[in-house]
C-alpha cells in the first residue's frame, strides 16, 4: 500500500459507490435496536448547495454516523423545501415552467449532497411540490377544518395594485411590491387561517419541557407568543352627536402608569375611527395614508410616529373631569389587545415620540430607583422600568406591582354603564397563522366555493387536488385565477357550477410535518402512520439555522399539536427533542478599484512586511479587501463547494466546517484554513501507514504484561476516545477535532520513541490498537478517509458498518489527585495525593504543608472538612 500520497478523488468516489451498493444507510422501521432520529431543516432546492449547507449537513452526519456505531437504529432522512415563490420567479424571467426549474434543481443539488458522503437514507427522499406529498397535507387541511381548527376570515395584507397580489412583508421593499415597482396597500382580505391561538398557553407552557432547546431559541419563542397579563380598561367618551359609540375599550399591561396618560390613541382600523371618518374627510385621508405603510410589526415600530386628533375626547377613569384627546395613529395594532392604548410619554418610548411630535408633554409618574422625586423628569428617553408611584394620587409611594394590583381592585368595583370599568385579562401577541398565497407554485387549498352551497371542502376522494401544469406567468395577479378552465368545477355538495380555491397555502404549511412523513413516506392511503410517528418521534437531534428560531420551529409545533388532536401523530405533542442552531458560513469580501464584488476565485492573496493584499487574477489589479460578512451572491463572497471537493476533497471540506470554531458560532473559510486541512488529511494517511508498519496484525490479542511504553499509547488513546466520545455527544466538534489532532501528535512521538528503541510484541499490540480506534475516530467526521484507512491495515468490512470501540477508563485514571488546601476559607496550597488515599493521610499531608502551617500560625486546628477527591478546609 502507497501511504505516501491519498488521492481522495479516487477514494471518495469509490466509498460512496460502495455505500450506495451496499444500501447501509437504509434504515429499517422493522429494526428492534433503539432508535435515533437525526435531521438536518430540509434544503430549498436552489440549484446549488453552499458551505452553509456544507457545515449544516456535515454535523448532522457526524452525528448519524456516530450512533449508528453506537448500536442505534438511525434515521437520517433528506428532502426538498420545494414550493415557492423563487421557481415561479425563475419561471416568469425564463419562460420555463416551475416544476421543470426545481426538479433540475433538485437533481443537481442531490448529487453535490452525494459527493459530500452523507450517510443519508435516499430512500425516504421526498419533495413538497410532489402531488404524492401534498395530497396529504391537504388531507390534514381538511382533518383539521373538520376540528375547528381553520377558518376563513378577514385580515389585513400587503397588496400589490399593478400586481393584484398578496405580498409578503419581506417583498415589501421601501413601501413598494419588489416586482412591480407600485406603492403597496394595507388591505382587508377574505383569508384562510390556522388557528394556533388556540394552543398559544400550551406553546408557551411547553418550552419548559424542552431543556435541549438552546434558551435563547426558547426566549424568542416565549417574546413571540407574548403573553401579558393586564386589564382591559373602559374610558368613558364624551357624548358626541355624530358618533354612536360611548366608549373605547383599552387594553394595557401597565395600569399602574394611569395617572401620566395624556392621550388616547387607536388603530386605523379601528370600528370608531370608522364611525368618525364617514362624516370627516381628513380622517378619511389619514387612515388611507395609514394603509400604504408596511403590514410588519418592524414596519410599523420603525416608521414616523404619525396621527389624527378626532376631535374626541375621553373621561379619566378616577376623574370625570380630566379629558384625554382622542387620536388614530399609525403605531397601534388593531390585532392586538383592543386596537386602543392610553398613552402616558413618560413611560414609554412610542408614546414619548408621539406626545413629543404633537406637543401633548409628560408626566413622570414611576419614580426609578435611586432617583429624587422632586427632581425626576423625563427628557428624550422614557423610563420603561419598575420604581415607586409619583404624582399618582392614592398611588404615591406604591411599588408598581401594588399600584398595578391597587388600580384593578378599584375599577374591578367601579360600575361603568352595566359593566365594570376594568376587568383582568390575559393577551398574546401571537396571532392566527394566515395560510392564503395568491400564487400558482404552492400546495392548492382544497376548498370550492358554490354559490348555492357556500364554501365546501373538496371530498377526500378527490385529493389530491393538484395544479395546472399549462399555466401562464404573463400579465398580473394570480396564474391560477387566470386560468381559463382549472379553477372551474362541479360543487361536490348540489352539483350546480361551482368555482376552486385558487389560493395556496404559505410554504410554511410545507415543512411544519415533512419530518413525520419521513417515518413512512411509502404510506399513500394517509399522511402518517401514527404507529410509526410515535416509534421514531420526536427528533432527537434538529439541526438548522437560527434564522428558523421563530416561525418553522413554532409552526411545527402548533403542527404536531393539530395532528395530535386529528389523529395523525399518536400521542406526541413536540416535534424536535434536541434543537441545534448553527453559526454561519462567513468569507472576507474584494472590491475592484471600479467598486464591483469580485469571487474570491477571482482574487490572489499575498501577505508581505505591510500585510495581506489582495489582486485580481485578470490583470493584477490590486483589489480592496472588505469586512467578513456571511456567504451571499449579491457580494459575491461565496465558495463553491463543488471547486472544494474538487481540488481537495469532501473530508477536507468535513473537517474545515467542523474544526474551525464551535459550532454554534460563524466560521470564517479561508484558503489558509482549508489547505490546512488538506495537510491533515494527508498528515493522517501517513500517520496511518506508519502504524501499520508497526503494528502487530489485525486480531493479535493484548499482551498480559505490557511495558510501561504500551501502557502510555494505550493510554493516550483511550483519553482520546473518552473525550471525543463526550465532545460528539454534547455537539463540540471543534473540540473533537482537536482532540484527533492531539492524539495525532501523540501517536508520532510515541512511533519516534520505539524506533531508536527495540519494541516488544507488547508495544506492536499497543500500535494496532491505536490504529484501529484512531480511524474509527475520525470515520464521522472523514468517513471516505477512515474507509480507505481502514481497508489499508487489512480490515474485510466497513468502517461504516463497525461497532463504536469500548473505552477502557480504568486505563486513564491518574493514580494521583490534587486537592486544593484551603485554610479558613481561603486556598492556601494543592496537596498531591494517593487517589485511594484515606482521611487519615490526607489530614496529615495537609497540616504538613509549609503555607497551611503559616497560616494557622500556632492556632490549634478545630476541624478538618474533606470532600472526598475535591478539597480540603482546614478550620483554626
């Protein structure tokens, strides 16, 4: 065997042909080992895969690939996110059909994801956009419509009026549709919902049950579903001629702040803003101005706090004569709360803004900790936080809690017409998920509006209601609407002429199960197999993006919720039991002189005594070098993973995305980083070669009385495996790299050692040990590597297909400790000890030391607090 150079070109090819041949990454539902499910968030198939996806897919098959030598049952599936609005994009500026791009995409991308040596089961593949798929989400559409779980409602919406479209918020750029150019609309659309209110406690509640989600994953989920507890508070209006209402409702978690309210403000939208702007044309304008701005919370938090005084004015609830103003404004949430606030500037930024801009001044009314208050104001920042009420009457010198407590004990008794003037009240910020897509490239809502019969669920016989293939994307609006033929049908009900649903369902709806239909993708007679979802699920290990943290993640959740209570899931109740979110991909960006983002393909490195300097390949014109910021076309930072693997292989892509820093931060590609991983590559083939050489043959059982030379690689590597064992486990790949890296260097002084020295039998044992369990170290993370390793010291199987080795901790435990000598408290020395040393030795040794004796200076020792193999307290 030529250990000289490893051609990973040949060899990579040959493994996977040899994996893929040999089906050892099937997994069977049959199998009785305990299962592990590992999944990567399936890719949107773009055409080609990038290192984020390099990095993603690679942790999850390190993962997959090291329980499977553990003795699991492992599922690791792969698939395609592959409805969306991209294909249909592509389709319109190439004249080609949606399902032609994506299928090409996803093709190309299926083989780059083989190239990488994944050990994924391609049997399972599934694609959203195939009928077979979503036949049955829209089975589960209508499972879940019969369980009160759709409906169909009003909502405001983007909307594009050159386009007739519902725009997402990021297709709103600068206030205008991204494709037509046209200032965008707030509409009021008739839309399809799920209702994931109904299960806002349980989301929230639940998060506490998932102790391997990382927290701040949780934290944003919790600040998403925004649970407040507050009152609902009625002000009572001044009687108007024009206006039939009496009162407005708010609803506010910060009761205690009453007495600093200055204003009233409500929604654009709301029904009185409605009721006034009938008989006033300002307002009318005003709230048409309110409707151009984005549908975002972002887009309404960052905009110009705007409003309209309706000539209104409202009773303080405690004072009959104090009056507030009443405004629309432009900052208040008709789906939140009441779509009405009080505003009290002094303590809160938004209010502050507002009250600044329309001269309505502040009243401090929370004093903050520390704070005179004679001399608190308020200048351009409000102040958010607790402290003790001011200026609040028979709330003065109350903490907020008791002013808060104080105030809804008051109005909770105080009548208000029929009602109470206050009630408590408990709000989410979460809303109803909004399903309706005006576009072709999405799953078709299987719905069908009769103008006898209403709106009927398409019969289940009829699923899968599947799209157009002779569609058009010329002109405006929605493809399916346009349809001349496609959306017109029988009513299932009467029979009579009834029209489809041409709407579809957001892509979200898409991957909210994929990773339950994996369990079973060959059943066609049902979405799931419950027995199945409830043998493999949940996911024991999620692997993804942080920019999923929100919407996927919860969507899913609310997901499997649903499928519980319509009978598609068994018993399971969360999706994902172990969430890993990973750090991006990051490249330093060029510029040419002209200002054009230049490829790092297109760019030479030097470094000399002034720094690094960069120039292009074509006509060696020095090139700026810019900031490090994540992969993207757009600035053309991007490494194709393709040119990697080509020039030097996927294990040396493996092993860079895994070793350069932890795995829940960026890491940074360099050229310098990656040939240093090439280096390694080939720095372990040799390393490799040298073992066998030495090395007694495959089989050659322990020796009864190794030397003290055969102890120490044993030894070394049995730490090794000790500790990557705990690194793969807890996700530290960086650190099990180091580790192989360690051993490595380990393995060739101990080669140097016994070469000037004669080695026995015992030491050659040692060597082949230490060669079988280094490959199988690094076989998750260069699996084409640890293969041709393996076959190379004389082994007939597959790495792949070998059991985990056993660590022997007896070997590595030091027969010595150190224990911290504290006196009084206070460390004064280590004590280096027997391991099996007993109370008696360690009292002595300790009162011994030179410092401990100084310490006590001559005072008698009253005790001796020792916890065994951690301290020791001398107390005097």
């Amino acid at each position: 065997m030529d250990f000289e150079r490893y051609n990973a070109r040949v060899a990579e090819r040959k493994w996977q042909r040899i994996w893929e041949d040999r089906e050892i990454f099937r997994t069977g539902n049959a199998d009785s080992r305990p299962k592990y499910y590992v999944l990567e968030m399936f890719p949107y198939p773009s055409g080609r895969i990038h290192m984020g996806h390099v990095r993603n897919y690679t942790m999850g098959d390190v993962i997959a690939r090291y329980k499977r030598a553990r003795g699991f049952n492992v599922l690791h599936p792969m698939g395609w996110d592959a409805f969306g609005m991209p294909a249909e994009n592509a389709a319109w500026h190439n004249k080609s059909h949606p399902a032609d791009w994506t299928y090409a995409n996803i093709a190309s991308m299926r083989g780059q994801l083989k190239a990488m040596g994944l050990s994924l089961d391609w049997s399972r593949e599934i694609a959203t956009c195939d009928p077979a798929y979503y036949k049955h989400q829209q089975r589960m559409f209508l499972d879940f419509l019969d369980a009160g779980l759709v409906v169909r409602k009003k909502s405001k919406v983007n909307w594009d009026p050159l386009d007739f479209t519902v725009l997402a918020n990021e297709q709103v750029i600068d206030g205008r549709g991204w494709r037509s150019g046209a200032l965008v609309e707030q509409r009021e659309l008739t839309q399809w919902f799920f209702k994931i209110t109904d299960f806002a406690e349980d989301l929230l509640r639940s998060l506490g049950d998932l102790p391997r989600w990382p927290e701040k994953v949780r934290l944003m989920q919790a600040n998403w579903i925004g649970r407040s507890e507050g009152l609902a508070l009625r002000f009572e209006l001044d009687p108007a001629p024009r206006i039939a209402a009496r009162e407005i409702e708010v609803y506010t978690t910060r009761a205690d702040t009453l007495f600093g309210a200055t204003f009233l403000a409500i929604a654009a939208d709301h029904p009185l803003a409605a009721e006034v702007a009938r008989n006033d044309p300002g307002l009318a304008r005003f709230i048409a101005q309110c409707r151009q701005g984005g549908t975002s919370v972002a887009a309404i938090e960052t905009a110009e706090k705007i409003g309209y005084d309706i000539g209104l004015k409202a009773r303080h609830p405690f004072d009959p004569e104090w009056r507030l103003p009443v405004y629309v404004a432009n900052f208040v949430l008709m789906d939140y709360g009441t779509g009405a606030i009080f505003g009290c500037p002094a303590h809160d930024q938004r209010d502050l803004d507002f009250a600044n801009a329309y001269g309505l001044g502040n009243t401090p009314v929370v004093c903050p900790p520390g704070e005179d208050p004679a001399t608190f104001t308020i200048g351009a920042t409000a102040y958010e936080g607790d402290g003790v009420l001011i200026n609040s009457r028979f709330l003065d010198g109350m903490t907020t809690q008791a002013a808060k407590e104080e105030v809804a004990r008051r109005l909770e008794a105080k009548p208000l017409g029929n009602w109470p003037q206050a009630r408590r009240d408990v709000h989410y910020r979460l809303r109803d998920w909004g399903i309706s897509r005006q576009r072709y490239w999405g799953c078709p809502i299987p719905m069908i509006h009769c103008g006898v019969c209403g709106v009927v669920p398409v019969p289940a016989r009829d699923l899968p209601v599947e799209l157009p293939n002779d569609v058009s994307f010329e002109g405006s609006g929605n493809p399916l609407d346009m349809h001349p033929t496609w959306k017109h049908v029988s009513c299932p009900a009467c029979g009579g002429p009834a029209r489809r649903e041409t709407d579809t369902m957001d892509t979200f709806v898409d991957s909210s199960w994929y990773f339950a239909r994996f369990t079973d993708p060959w059943n066609e007679a049902a979405p799931t197999t419950a027995a199945l979802v409830e043998k493999w699920l949940p996911v024991d290990q999620y692997i993804g993006g942080i920019e999923h943290a929100i919407l996927h993640l919860l969507y899913a959740r609310f997901f499997t919720r649903a499928m519980q209570a319509t009978g598609h899931a068994g018993a399971l109740t969360e999706p994902f039991a172990g969430l890993f979110t990973q750090g991006m991909v990051v490249h330093e960006t060029y510029r040419s002189k002209a200002g054009e983002w230049l490829f790092p393909s297109e760019i030479r490195l030097e470094t000399d005594d002034s720094g690094r300097r960069a120039y292009k390949l074509d006509g060696g014109e020095e090139a700026a070098i810019g900031a490090i910021e994540k992969m993207s076309k757009s600035k053309r930072n991007t490494v194709d993973p393709d040119d990697i693997i080509s020039a030097y292989g996927a294990d040396t892509a493996r092993w860079f995305v895994l070793s350069d820093s932890p795995p829940e931060r960026d890491v940074i590609w360099t050229e310098e980083g990656v040939q240093g991983a090439a280096k390694f590559v080939h720095r372990l083939w040799r390393l490799v070669g040298e073992l066998a050489r030495l090395a007694a043959p495959a089989g050659t059982p322990p020796p009864e009385n190794p030397s003290q030379a055969a102890i120490e690689i044993c030894r070394a590597v049995h730490m090794s495996l000790i500790k990557i064992e705990e690194d793969i486990e807890r996700l530290r790949f960086n650190r099990a790299v180091a580790q192989v890296h360690d051993l490595a260097n380990k393995l060739s002084a101990a080669i140097g050692a016994v070469e000037t020295t004669n080695s026995g039998e015992d030491v050659r044992a040692a060597f082949r040990e230490a060669a079988d369990i280094l490959i199988m170290l690094i076989a998750p993370m260069m699996p084409h590597l640890a293969e041709e390793c393996w076959a190379a010291l004389g082994h007939v199987d597959l790495a792949a297909e070998t059991a985990w080795p056993v660590a022997d901790r007896a070997l590595v435990v030091e027969d010595t400790i150190a224990l911290p000598v504290q006196v009084n408290g206070r460390k004064r020395a280590d004590l280096v000890v027997a391991r099996d040393a007993g109370r008696a030795a360690i009292e002595a040794a300790a009162l011994a030391l030179d410092p401990v004796r100084r310490a006590l200076d001559g005072r008698p020792v009253k005790k001796i607090i020792i916890v065994p193999q951690r301290i020791v307290n001398v107390v005097g």
